[in-house]
C-alpha cells in the first residue's frame, strides 16, 4: 500500500534540512529523516466525515437492524393490573348473603322484627366481609305452608340462586318455643315460635329476633370460618383486617385444604379393584354406585360434572419399597406400617394412568388382601381405609367370613367399601362437614371455590407479571396478552358477581378465569427461548462482528486522539 | 354423563344376559424345519358393548378403551414386527398373514368421522395416545407416513354403520422394536404375564428370536343370532425361536466347542483321523423344554380362562404323532389329542408350573407345512444419488391364478415414475395389472399410495418394477443418523383369490422394507458457511475502510511520522535499550 516515491516528491520543502547525514541513530535518524508534508484540513475532515459516516450507518443501521431482527416478540400485558390483582389491591371479595324471612300475614310488624334481627345479627358478626342480609319475603304465605314448602323447596322465592337461605317463622301453640329446625335437603329454615314472643312496637330487643340471630350466626359460623382462612392464606395484605381464628380451627382448615383436589369442571373418577391373586376377579360395580354413589354425584352437578369408569386388576402385587405386611399378635390380623401408606399404590405396575380429556382423575381402589393375608389393617389404628390427598382414596377389603374369597363380588359385599368411597369422595371435594343441611353446605361449597379461584386466578396472573419482569429473554406471543386480558375481565365480572350476591355467577366467571390465567402462564412457547440467551446470538456473529468491529474502533480511536492532541497544541 | 346413566342401565339390564364377557388364550407350538420352533400366543378378551360404554372394564383394558372412545375408532389393528418370515423354508405364515405385519411398526384402523379432515385429526389423536400407551414413536405417523388404502383392507368386525367410517394406515419401517413394547403389551393382559401362557413371554427370548411379530386387534363383534354386540380385543405375539440358540443358558451366552470325546464324528469324512472331526449329522429332532427355550417356567393356567370348558386348553403342540412328548407337573392337566392325533393340546393346571420335555429323537414321519400362495421379494436397484428403480419380484407355485392386491406406500422423498411402471409375466402377452390406483405425492405433505390389482397366472413369475427419483431434503429434514439411509415401508400383498378365508381376516403376505440412500449433506456445512462468509466480508470490508481513512505518504518519511502500533512502541523500546547500553 505503500504510494510511489513520486507521491512526496511536492512535499519537498517540509524536508528536513540536513538530510545527508549518516542515520548512525535512531533517535537522530528520526530527526534527520524527511517529513512528509502537512495534512491538509480538508483531507483531515473528510478523514473524520469517512469515519464518522461509517460510525452513523452502524449505529443508525446496523446495530438496529440486528436488534430487530434477532429480537424476540414480547406482547404487552398490563403488568400493573396484573400486580395489583395478585396483591389484593382491586377485589375485596365481600359475601353479601340474602337471607329471605318469611312470616306469616298475622305477624304485622314483621319489619321491625326483621330489622331487629338484623341489629342483632350485624353484633354478633365480626367477619365484615360476611355479611348477612334479612330481607322480607314478597309472597305471602298460605297458612299450612310448612307442608307445601317440604314438598316443594323453592316454592317461596323468586329468584332462588340469590337467595342463600329462607327462613320461615311459624307461629305454633305447643312446645318450646322458640325452636328451629334446618331442612335437610333444602336450604330452609324453620323457626317455630309462640305470638306473644313478636317484638312489641315499644321494645328494640325481643327473644325471637335474638333467636333467630344466634341461629343463623350459628349455622353459617363454619362459613365465616373457612373464608377468613381463604382469605388470610391467599393474601398477606388482607390478614389483619379479619378476626383471629383460633389456632385449631386454622389447623382443622389447613389440613382439609391440603387435601382437596384443585377446582376443575370435570373430575374422572376412576375405581379399581385390586387383588394380588386371580380372585375376586368381578364385582356388582354398577348397581353399586348407581346405588350409593349417584346420588351424591347429582347433587354436586352444579359446580361440577363427573364420569366414572371402573376396572379390575388381577395379579397386582405391593411395590417392593414398602415393607411385607406383618402379622400382628395382639390384632390377630396382617399389618401395614403407617409410613408404608404412602407407598402403597404400586405406581409403576398397576395401570391407574389419568384418563383421557379435561379435568384431574381420582382414583380410588379396592384392595382384595390375599387369603393368607387377610385381614389386612394399618398398624397403628387398625384402619382399613385411608385418603391419599389431591389423589383419591384406597379401601381394604377384608372378607367377613373365614370362607374362601368368592370369584365375583356381591353388591351387599362392596357396601362399606362404597360408603367409604363416597366420604372419601366428599372430602377431596372439599364440602364442609356442617351445617346439616346439604343445600347450605353445597352453596358454602360454591362460594368457598370461587373465591379461592379468584386468588388463584390473581395470584397467577402475578406470577405472570413477575415472569415477564425477571426473564426479559423469553418470549411472550399475543395470545397470552388475549388470555390476560379474557381472565382481567372475567375476574372483574366474578369480583361484581360476588358483591352482588350471585354467588353461581361468579363461580362461572372465576371459573373462566382461572382456566386463562393458567393457559396464559403455561404457554408453550414462552419456555424454548429460556435455553438460548443472548450471548448466543453474539456468538454466531462474531466471526462478522469482530473482524469488522476492530478497524472501525481502532480508527476511531486514533481520530480522537489525534483530535485532541491538536487540540492541546492550541 | 350422569344424566344419561339410568338409561343405560336398563339396556344393561336387557343385553347382559346376551352380550358376554370372556377372556380366552391359547399358546402353539409347532416344530419347523431347521431345528426351530415356531411360537404363537394368542390372547382374546370380550368385554359387552354396554359394560364398555358404562367404562365398566373387566377384561378389556380402561386406558385402551378410553383412547378408542377419545379417537372415536371402531376398529383398530397394531402390529410390531422384528426380522423377516422365511417362507421359502417355514412355509405359510401363523395366521395367513391377517397377524403378522412389515418390519417396524403398521398400524391401521377404521375411525368414525364426518369428513375427512375430522378422521385424520382423530388419527392424530389415536396415533399420539398409543405412541403413550405403547412406549413406541407411532406419533411419528404423520400426514406423509399415512394413506388411505382402497383395496388392500377390509373391516373384520361387525360394524352398524360403514358410510362415515374412514380407513387410514400408517407405517413406521424404521421403528426398532424393543422390550419397552413388550412390557405395556403385557400389561394390557388380565393376567399380566403372571399367569397363564403369558407367564413365558421374557423380552430377552422374544426379541432374540429369528421372526417375532406383536400384535393388537380390536374389533366389534356382533351374534348374528341375538344381536348382542361385544367389543373383542385380540393380542396375539408370533416367534420363530432358533432351538439351539434359544436353549443357551443367559449366564452362559457364548457356545462353545465340546471336548472332541464327546462329539460323534462323521467317519465317511476322508479325513476323518484322532484329532480331525467333522461333527455327524445325526438328522434328528433336537431336544427341548419349555422351561430351557423360554428361560422361565410357565406357571399354570391363567384362572379366568378357566369357565371356558373345552376352549380352556390353551397350550397346543402341532407335531407328528409318533413324537414323545413328556409332561412335567405336579398339578392337575388333561390332555386331547385332535387333527388325526398331530394336535397335542393341555388344559394347564391352576397354580402349579407346567413344563413339556421333548427328547432327542430320530423322525420317521414328518408333518406336512401348507405352501404360501405367494413367494415376494421386492429390492432397490440402480446407483447414484440421483435416481433408482424398484423391482418386485412375485412368484406363484400353485396351480391356479391367483388374483391379488399390491399395496405400496411410499415416502414423498422417494417419487416414483408412474410410467415407467412395468409388470410383465413371461409366460403372459397381456398386462397383468387389471386395476390401478394412484395418489401421488405432494412433497412434505403426503407420500405417494400406489395399489395394484393383478392376476398372476399359475406357476409363473411377475416382475414389477418402477423408476422413482429421490429428492433432495432441507438441512433440518434429516434425522440424527442420516448416512444410514431412510426405510420405505414394506409392500403388503393381499390375495383375493382363489383363496377366501371364511372369517374376514383375509390372506397377506408383506415383503421387506426397503433402505434407501439418500444424497446427505455435509452437516457442518452452516457453521463453515457463517464463518467463511463472515471472514469474507470483514476482509472487503477492511480494506475499503483503510483506504478511505489511510492518509498515505512516502516510504522515506514514514520514519518521521512514528511507526504506530506495537512496532513503534518495540522499537522506542529496543532503541532506548540499544542507548543505554551504548552509554554503558
């Protein structure tokens, strides 16, 4: 690259002027050498403009252009509702609860009694967020009406769904008074009560409006519960406006909350027999359940639906991680450690995979003990049944006589082992062991998992929000942004729902939202990106970049430096 | 689900005493030439239509059922398939063919849709949940490993209504079958290989076998007398065991040579001598257990096919009635001798190991083996990256014509010539082919189905050939080991007649898979190419950049500017070093 010697021959006079002499040093030769001749300021400039043109298209051009094309595509999610969502900040779910009072045309100042009651009411509770509201019923009631209303439960009200509980006062002549009585299967309760115990016009408090008060506090007591805990779990934010609960209550509740399958529309139930030889090898599954366990189903219908499949499994021996049952003196039967329970189920053998479709699979199995090995019990409570949490349920089976085990299972034989089943069944849906009556305890059911699906719901949605902040490599798709905005709306219309008192509503909507929020979190494609950061992309430039990048900086660098040495000379 | 229970449960009530369930298996064992035995298990489990539609399962496995419910199939066939079926010496197939299938993994199945589009995502359905069930890669049955036979299968169940069922087939000649597959097609067995002839079923025998075929077949089966239907589950696994190999102890694998005193010697050799021995072949039936062949014991029956009476022999032996057969048990067995006494079957005992001894014994008599209607044989011939050609080689022995269909599908990488598709016949002026059908293939989307009826006259030989051309794939296209070359699936021949089978399984036969070379590329091609582009680029690129930025000037003066750089700062260095020391 080297110009030809005819290329300085005009920069003659910047030479030095003894150039004859010997270059004997180096130091001198430098002096004695000839100059080349003073840059020009516009070669100088136009140096600097070449370099800075280069520097410009880089940094306009290139630099963005590989941003953008290696870039990964983030939708935008609103984080900030998002956040607020998990943190409690936009729903305070409240519990509004109606609670139809219905009187008799004779009692005339049945507003006042309800307004007493309700003052009453409002001084026992101290779950501000359970609030129970008496409203008069409109229809006024023919006089036998007790007996009307058994045979038809709905008959009172207009618009049940909202109604969480009727109460019927009817007046009586004989017994104690007041009494109540709450409808087994019917969200009705019966208060009887004497006329002279109606609320004079003249005193704030009579014993009836107390009555009925304490009764009611009493009945949706195990309601309030459950929710304060609901709500003092879910959020740290909430804890301290509810009441304390006591600390075994909490526990009682922790421990049904481990439990209990999470909320799908559907559950699979799925009931296998067990046996380690070739016997019993059928049973009378199906009028069985369609004896004990339908029922039970139909009533559940309105939070969730059910399929049901059976199967029978010969030859199904223990894991071997477990321990040989023992015999056991002192029981005179087979024994199975405790901690053994848990490896029970021979999961690699015995063939209890999920059945096909939406929705979780609860298992539960019959276990038919060897005949040299029967009866087999638990070692430390003598129990023949147990509950595997969020999974099912086993029950042993262990023949009443000492007779050979039969080839087929009678229905009169699976009897306790359905019974069994079906407590097991409610337990891992989680219904409250009280009140007695079943309708209340499904409508606590109803709001206690839709509410605990909002906070799933939300705190989903946090999560999210916390992913999208922390991982700025991964990639986030618009239908994850659909998903966030589909489960914000629907947790809004769940949220208004509930402070309306449409509890089934709501249910539907936090329903909705928490299968979105959990879709939107587990997108598929949100996850690859993870496993190729940044420096990857670097990297395969590298062989382009480096080589590229070095003269551009090292001119640059040079230019400065030759900038500012003319500018010191100055 | 619930709501429509009660009225189930009446039809419940009404079809049970008619729609039955049962569970029968049956083990046969047949001596074949070359001293080698020829095992086939067959297991057959009935569950009543109503109990499968109540998801009540006794017999018939729940995740089976429940994927057959979840891809909305009414018939299904499986098979997994090792080594090839030598006909030329074992004779005709175990089931005609209806039970055995190609190399690698077939699947075909009858699935109930409106349309086509609706039957292919419930294939993808089905393929995806027994790639599950069975620990194989069928989910790699996609749009271009399936076809829609026309001729080749017909349904062997009873079905109700046929107009919107759709037929779809799937091949995976590559897939290598393995005890992975075996252990989830024991399980699907009431009895588990617990019990019963499943007892003996041990992948290290099964898959050391010369010819072994597994396979599932679920069909519905209706009583034409009472109407009641059944959903019928059919297992079956085929192996052809090489006697003396199978008899090595596991413990001691490698055969080794006997002491020379022990080995009768062939004295007619010439040079037979004291140290030289040719080993004397003695032409006898060699001598075998049960217990050695298999490397377990069979443990007894299986219990629920005990109420089956005289369906409940389920070992059977098929050898000349002058061989000596030695039972070993100390359980209860009977014995029934049938087929002119050539047919040895054994209800097993409960509960007790049953174990048959064969000695060693010279054959006076021997059984005669049915003869295949065809002999197939089919090879990749031609060279080069570019271009080949198949050719399918049919034989008839018999003495009649045999009408068949030839059912080839073929990858869309491999693009067949359709005119130069040739079937000639010598002794034959006219065309053997009577009817053609043809889908070609569309590339990545589908693969090529070509089905041919043909007449092959009697004692003659069809020679079928095609050219095809072979496409060049996409980087990502090439599976892990490319060099080794792609499988086409086996042809499946299915002969018309004059041969009808009475029972709707029909009479196959399938010839080997073909391997297939395809060009491959280098496969650090890419990396090469972003490197040298890349180095290539940063190259023109300098250069334009210096000379635009360079100031130039004389070579004499450079020395009066300073040497930039490094070597300026060595030789500041060095002259300050040289100085010193001159001063010193």
């Amino acid at each position: 690259m080297a110009p030809p010697e005819g290329a300085d021959a005009p920069a003659a006079p910047k030479a030095d002027p003894k150039p004859s002499d010997p270059p004997s040093e180096s130091i001198v030769a430098s002096r004695t050498n000839k100059q080349p001749p003073a840059e020009t300021l516009e070669s100088l400039w136009v140096r600097r403009w070449v370099i800075l043109s280069f520097w410009a298209v880089v940094a306009c051009l290139g630099l963005p252009m590989w941003w953008k094309t290696t870039a990964i595509y983030r939708a935008d999610l609103p984080l900030q509702d998002m956040t607020d969502w998990a943190d409690g900040k936009i729903c305070r779910p409240v519990f509004p609860l109606r609670i139809a009072v219905e009187a008799s045309p004779q009692v005339q100042d049945a507003h006042r009694l309800i307004r007493t009651t309700q003052h009453a009411l409002d001084d026992l509770n101290e779950f501000s967020a359970h609030h129970l509201r008496l409203i008069l019923a409109d229809l006024p009631l023919p006089a036998n009406a007790s007996q009307q209303a058994i045979i038809d439960g709905t008959s009172s009200t207009g618009d049940d769904q909202d109604i969480a509980l009727s109460v019927r006062l009817i007046p009586v002549e004989t017994g104690e008074t007041p009494r109540s009585h709450l409808q087994p299967y019917a969200p009705t309760l019966d208060v009887y009560y004497s006329p002279n115990q109606i609320p004079s016009a003249s005193s704030t408090a009579s014993p009836l409006a107390t009555f009925v008060a304490h009764e009611l506090h009493k009945i949706f007591a195990d309601e309030q519960a459950r929710l304060s805990y609901l709500l003092s779990a879910s959020s740290s934010g909430h804890a301290t406006k509810w009441k304390a609960l006591s600390a075994e209550t909490a526990a009682e509740l922790q421990r049904q909350s481990t439990r209990v399958l999470k909320y799908a529309p559907t559950y699979h139930l799925t009931f296998s027999l067990f046996t380690p030889t070739s016997v019993p090898s059928a049973w009378d599954i199906e009028p069985a359940l369609r004896q004990y366990l339908t029922p039970l189903l139909e009533s559940f219908a309105t939070i969730s639906n059910f399929t049901i499949d059976t199967q029978v499994q010969l030859y199904a021996t223990f894991s071997p991680s477990i321990r040989q049952p023992e015999y056991d003196e002192d029981l005179k039967a087979w024994t199975l450690r405790k901690e053994d329970l848990s490896g029970f189920i021979n999961a690699a053998e015995w063939p209890l995979s999920p059945s096909i479709g939406e929705g979780p699979t609860v298992n539960f199995a019959l276990y038919v003990p060897e005949q040299s090995q029967s009866p087999l019990l638990v070692k430390e409570n003598g129990a023949s049944s147990w509950l595997v949490p969020q999974w099912g349920g086993v029950a042993i089976l262990n023949p009443t006589s000492s007779a050979a085990i039969p080839k087929a299972l009678a229905k009169e034989a699976l009897v306790p082992a359905m019974q069994t089943f079906s407590n097991q069944l409610i337990s891992l849906l989680g219904l409250p062991q009280t009140p007695a009556s079943l309708p209340l305890r499904l409508s606590t059911l109803t709001r206690v998992r839709a509410a605990s699906l909002i906070f799933s719901a939300s705190s989903t949605l946090g999560a999210l929000a916390q992913v999208y902040q922390k991982m700025p490599s991964i990639p986030v798709p618009d239908s994850v942004a659909k998903s966030v905005d589909l489960t914000l709306g629907h947790l809004q219309q769940a949220c208004d729902h509930f402070r309306d008192g449409r509890f089934q509503g709501a249910l539907e909507h936090a329903r909705i939202a928490e299968a979105q929020a959990e879709k939107a979190f587990f997108e598929r494609s949100m996850v690859g990106q993870v496993y190729f950061p940044d420096e990857h992309k670097v990297a395969v430039y590298l062989p382009l970049l480096g080589p590229v990048a070095v003269p551009l900086v090292m001119a640059a660098l040079k230019e400065i430096k030759s900038g500012i040495a003319t500018l010191r000379r100055r | 689900m619930l709501s429509f229970l009660p009225v189930l449960l009446l039809n419940a009530f009404l079809a049970c005493v008619c729609a039955s369930s049962d569970y029968h298996e049956r083990l046969l064992l047949r001596p074949l030439p070359q001293s080698t035995l020829l095992a086939s298990f067959n297991f057959r489990s009935n569950e009543s239509s109503t109990a499968i539609e109540q998801q009540n399962f006794r017999y018939f496995p729940r995740s089976f059922a429940q994927i057959l419910e979840h891809a909305h199939t009414k018939e299904l066939h499986l098979r997994f398939s090792v080594g090839r079926w030598d006909a030329e010496s074992w004779g005709q197939r175990p089931w005609y063919g209806a039970r055995e299938g190609g190399t690698g993994v077939e699947l075909w199945a009858w699935i109930e849709a409106q349309n086509e589009e609706e039957a292919f995502s419930r294939w993808l359905t089905l393929v995806n949940s027994l790639s599950g069930l069975f620990c194989a890669s069928l989910n790699f049955i996609d749009a271009t490993k399936t076809v829609r036979p026309v001729m080749s299968f017909d349904p062997e169940g009873d079905h109700t209504n046929s107009s919107n069922l759709h037929l779809l087939h799937g091949n995976l000649p590559h897939e290598v079958v393995c005890t992975e597959n075996l252990t989830p097609f024991l399980k699907l067995l009431p009895c588990k290989g617990k019990a019963g002839i499943s007892s003996l079923l041990d992948g290290h025998k099964l898959f050391d076998a010369s010819f072994q075929t597994m396979a599932v077949d679920v069909r519905p089966v209706c009583d034409s007398n009472d109407g009641g239907c059944s959903l019928q589950m059919e297992q079956s696994v085929d192996m052809v065991l090489d006697i003396a190999r199978s008899k090595r102890p596991r413990d001691n694998p490698i055969p080794r040579a006997l002491p020379i005193g022990e080995i009768e010697c062939d004295t007619s050799k010439p040079y037979d001598a004291e140290d030289t021995c040719y080993p004397l072949d003695k032409k006898v039936e060699p001598a075998w257990k049960l217990t050695e062949l298999f490397g377990r014991p069979l443990k007894g029956a299986c219990p629920l096919t005990e109420e089956m009476g005289d369906e409940g022999e389920s070992l059977c032996i098929n050898t000349p009635p002058e061989r000596e057969i030695q039972v070993n048990t100390t359980g209860q067995y009977s014995e029934a001798r049938t087929a002119l006494d050539t047919l040895r079957c054994y209800k097993l005992p409960v509960g007790a190991d049953f174990d048959l001894v064969l000695p060693e014994q010279k054959m006076t008599t021997g059984l005669v083996r049915a003869q295949p209607q065809l002999f197939a044989a089919r090879s990749v011939n031609g060279h080069g990256q570019e271009r080949g050609s198949v050719q399918a080689v049919i034989r008839n022995p018999s003495k009649d014509a045999v009408e068949f269909v030839y059912l080839e599908s073929l990858p869309w990488f491999m693009k067949p010539y359709l005119h130069t598709l040739r079937a000639h016949v010598d002794s034959l002026t006219e065309n053997p082919v009577k009817e053609t059908y043809y889908r070609p293939a569309v590339d990545r989307q589908r693969g090529t189905h070509l089905e041919l009826r043909m007449i092959i006259p009697a004692a003659s030989t069809l020679i079928l050939t095609y050219d095809f051309e072979k496409a060049i794939l996409r980087y990502t296209e090439y599976p892990p080991d490319a060099n080794r070359g792609f499988d086409a699936p086996p042809a499946v021949i299915r002969i018309l007649s004059p041969y009808l089978s009475t029972d709707k399984k029909g009479i196959y036969l399938r010839t080997t898979p073909l391997l297939l070379p395809l060009p491959t590329p280098d496969f650090s091609m890419p990396y090469n190419v972003i490197i040298l582009t890349s180095t290539v680029m940063a190259l023109g690129f300098g250069n334009i950049f210096n000379l635009l930025v360079r100031r130039f000037v004389g070579m004499d003066e450079v020395s009066a500017l300073g040497a930039g750089g490094i070597k300026g700062i060595l030789a500041a260095k060095l002259g300050r070093l040289k100085a010193l020391l001159g001063k010193a």
